[in-house]
C-alpha cells in the first residue's frame, strides 16, 4: 500500500499513535492534523459531520463530561468547533475515503 493519509486527531491519543505506526509501517505517507493545534474551520467540520454524523462527538470522553449542560445539548458542529477534543480519533482521510476509529473494519478499508 502506499499513497498520502491525512489522520486527524491529537497527539496525545494512543489510538491515533496506533493508526499511524501501522499506516507508516504499510507504507502510507501519514500527514498528522493536530486539530486542537491547527483547528478544522467550520467547512472542514460540516464535510466530516455529513460523513459521519453525531458519531463524530465522542461522548464517552472526559470532555464531554466536563460539559454544562447547554454544551452538551447544542449541536455537534457548535460542540467540536469549540471543543475540538471531542472529535471521536482518528479520522482518516485520502482522495477517495475517509474513515472514523481504528477498529478491525477502519484497519481492513486502509490495507491492514
């Protein structure tokens, strides 16, 4: 396998780590979108939100416990533009797909 990946996600996240080892290791150009240092404008989030829909807000996360209320009841787009951490990780994306998480079918859609 080969070809540019552009992963998004936080380089904390040991998923995101994860996905990017395997991906180098198949011979992927891995392109690391830090999207809490280099923030998705709101088109970038309507594209991934249309891609993946609510899925895309990580409610299991810390963030997301750390929420008032109004936050948590606002849409998706309003909740990651302000909190870009909420962005369930990694989102993987090339010119032709884009995937979300690092599960066995997000693995078998790149190669691995």
């Amino acid at each position: 396998m080969s070809g540019e990946v552009t992963l998004y996600g936080i380089p904390t996240c040991d998923i995101c780590k994860k996905a990017e080892k395997a991906l180098v290791a198949a011979g992927y150009a891995v392109r690391f979108r830090d999207v809490r240092a280099a923030p998705l404008d709101e088109a970038e989030w309507a594209e991934l939100l249309v891609e993946f829909g609510d899925r895309l807000v990580n409610r299991n996360s810390t963030t997301w416990r750390g929420l008032n209320d109004w936050m948590k009841a606002a849409e998706a787009d309003a909740q990651l533009i302000r909190h870009p951490t909420l962005m369930q990780r990694p989102v993987l994306r090339d010119r032709s797909r884009m995937t979300l998480g690092w599960d066995a079918k997000a693995q078998g859609l790149w190669g691995l």
